[in-house]
C-alpha cells in the first residue's frame, strides 16, 4: 500500500496535469482535443476520486499503526487519561465530541490559548497537548486546535452543511482553480457508401473556482473557569462548524452574486429560464399540487448516472410534499405515528433551513429545487478552519472574541439555457 504522502503527491501532480493541458489550451486559443478531454475526464471522474479513497484508506492504517506502535514503545502512551473532575463531566449528551475525555482536553487547550488560564496550560504540558502558549498572547494570528477539536468541527460543518453533503468537493491547489466539465459529446451522422465523416469534437467547459474568505466571530465571556472546559470546547466548536455550514448553504442556495453571499452566484442567481418551472397561480405551498411537482421532475435532465433529491424547507415540506402524501390516503396509524419518510415521487428529500420557510410566497420566489448537486456544482475548499481570537475589542465587557475563518468557493455550472433545462430544476411560485 502506498503512503499517504505518495497518494497525496499523485493526486496534486493529476490536478497539475488538468491545469496543464487546460493552460496549453488557452495558449493555443483552442477547445480541447477528442484525446485530452477523455484523458481529463478520466482524471477527474475516475482517477482522482480513487485515488482520494485510498489516501483515506492509507491515512485510516496509518493512524492505526502508529498508535498501536506508540502503545508499545512509548511509556508515556501507556500512561492513563487524566481523571476529569466532577465538576467539569458533561452535563448532557455532548453534540461535538465522541467522548468526554476529548471534549475536556479541548476545553483546557480552549483555556490555555484563549485565556491565558495557568492551571489548563499545566493540563497540556502534562497531556502532551501541543500548542499551548507560554505567554496567551495569540492576537497576531490563528492557531491550530487540537485534533479532536479539528476533527469535531469538520464533522459538525458536514453534518450541519446541505452543501458540502451535496455538492462535489474539489481541493483547490491555488486561490483560482479550473476544473474542466464535459460540455456536449461528438456529433453522429449517417453517411452513405463511400460517403465523406463530418468530423466533429467534445465540447469542453471551464469551471472556475475562485477562493473566498468566510469568517465568523464568537464573543465569550473571559472569566470561564477550568470547571466548565467541556461545555467551552462544546460551544466553540458547534457554533464555528454550524456557522459556517449555513453561510454554505446560503452561498449555494441563496447567492446572487452580491457581497452578502461573498460574490458567490448559487442556484438563486445562476439557474437559466430552461431550469425553472413556475407553479402558476399558486402562491403559497398549501396550493401546490402534484402536477406542479411533477412538471419539476420531467424538466430535469437524467443524465447518466444522476441522483436526483429534493430541497425544500421543513415548513415547505410539511405544508405541500408531506400534505399531499397524507391527503392521497392509504396512510395507517404507524405511519401516521412513525412518520412519514423524508421522500417523495420516488425521490429522496433533503430539508435545508436557509431556503424559502414562508407559508405565503409572492412571484417569482422560489419554492424547492429538484436535481443532483454532484453533478450540477462543485465546492472547492481552499483552506480549513483556522481559529484566532482578539481580548481588545470588548475589553470594557470583560470578553473574548473568538474568530473562525476558512476559504471556499461554489460554483453552480449546470444551468440549463433560456430554452432548455438542465440537471437542476427549480420550481417556482407564481
């Protein structure tokens, strides 16, 4: 088995080689070649992805390996957990961290940085917690948390995150970063006995992913005490991955290419007349009906391979998908009790809270969108989430801000045109 840095080194150099041929292109002011379009679309669709499973796979025994090694030849590792005071244990079930003795480290690197707290930076040095700060002093820049803290805010932000969840990922390897997209496939003719092929090529497309930084602060109060370290590595590390999934999911969902969604274009301001389906004379998803939704799923474009959900609202989804399933009858008691399950016409549903939640709409606005986001858009991830923190600004309340940042970028590329739909449809009031 390959190492991880190995397979790291191969999946830059295949992104390079994408970068190189679309560079050579662009030089030669020319569409790709029949040769270089399937040799990008194998690195993009099969290459790289397999690649990526085995670096997961190569991380996962490497990890293994070196803790059962550290076990072994390490006396400190056999050392025990530090016993976490009564005072300090978890209350209630924790939200971000797989168990206590995690979420307690955290919080005392939380105090130790953060605070400039004696007793937490004693903790670290006798844990072998790194980067605790001998001076607390940290306002110059971020630093990294933790490994479990790390790992808490990323699985927070996919759990919270309808984007990141759905869209394609792609590791960005420059603050700008192309990715081809296969845009139409070679033309077929019938010819006659000895009759001249017309020739004709792929059509290739650009996808550009421009990195854009998103931060967002905290303010805490700064007379925490090591006895509620827990519920500080809690707090922080919820309210960082949770902000910052919804501010992706606006950015996909909602962007319109102003400011406020940091110049991202979503679905709300890329998706081309072809891709909108108008549920005339219903405002209000109360009045929308089966036909509405089905008009949605015959708009949209089955490619091969394509996965399409829906995206709607929890109230949307309570007042026109979950209502017109009740109302077709056949519902029994259990299910009436259970619960309905989150699908519908076949298709799976997935509930995001930044999209329209009003019981009333006005035209034009948008009600649900129907497609596979795998396809239709990708979510390039520049950098992750660095943590700094700033003690001046609310110095006369006694708090510490606590600011999170990360660069990321979406790009909705499957729009349809003003005639034709694509493999993403919304459907809209009207």
């Amino acid at each position: 088995m390959k190492s991880p840095i190995e397979l790291s080194k191969e999946i830059q150099a295949l992104q390079a080689k994408v970068e190189g041929i679309q560079a050579l292109a662009a030089e030669e002011s020319r569409d790709f070649t029949a040769e270089e379009t399937l040799e990008i679309d194998a690195i993009i669709d099969k290459q790289i992805p397999k690649l990526s499973d085995d670096l997961r796979r190569a991380e996962k025994v490497q990890n293994f390996v070196a803790a059962k090694v550290a076990k072994i030849e390490s006396p400190e590792a056999e050392k025990p957990q530090a016993k976490i005071p009564a005072q300090a244990r978890a209350y209630r079930k924790l939200e971000a961290f797989k168990n206590e003795y995690d979420a307690y480290a955290s919080g005392q690197f939380v105090l130790a940085n953060l605070f400039n707290n004696s007793k937490a930076k004693q903790f670290c040095a006798d844990n072998g917690i790194r980067n605790a700060m001998s001076t607390g002093d940290n306002t110059l820049g971020g630093f990294l948390v933790p490994e479990p803290m790390e790992a808490a805010i990323i699985e927070l932000r996919e759990q919270y995150g309808v984007a990141r969840q759905n869209s394609r990922v792609w590791p960005m390897s420059d603050s700008v970063t192309i990715v081809p997209k296969l845009a139409g496939e070679v033309t077929g003719y019938y010819v006659g006995e000895n009759a001249t092929i017309t020739a004709s090529d792929m059509t290739v497309q650009q996808v550009k992913l421009d990195a854009k930084k998103l931060a967002a602060m905290v303010v805490v109060s700064s007379e925490l005490s090591e006895d509620s370290v827990i519920s500080v590595a809690e707090m922080v590390s919820r309210s960082v991955a949770y902000t910052m999934a919804v501010k992706e999911d606006e950015a996909l969902f909602l962007g319109d290419g102003t400011s406020t969604y940091g110049g991202i274009v979503g679905l709300a301001g890329a998706l081309a007349a072809g891709s909108l389906v108008t549920a005339t004379s219903n405002l209000t998803f109360s009045a929308l009906t089966f036909a509405n939704f089905e008009s949605v799923v015959g708009a949209c474009k089955m490619y091969s391979g394509i996965q399409p959900k829906w995206y709607i609202s929890n109230a949307g989804w309570s007042a026109s998908m979950q209502r017109l399933a009740n109302a077709a009858g056949g519902v029994t008691m259990a299910e009436l009790a259970g619960g309905m399950s989150r699908s519908f016409l076949g298709y799976p549903v997935v509930v995001s809270q930044v999209l329209n939640s009003a019981l009333t709409g006005t035209t034009a606005t948008r009600a649900c969108y129907f497609g596979d986001l795998t396809m239709g858009s990708y979510l390039g991830t520049r950098r992750g989430i660095s943590i700094a923190l700033d003690s001046s600004r609310y110095f006369e309340l006694d708090q510490v801000a606590i600011k999170a940042t990360q660069r990321f970028d979406i790009n909705v590329h499957d729009r349809g045109t003003a005639s034709a739909s694509g493999g993403i449809i919304g459907l809209v009031f009207g």
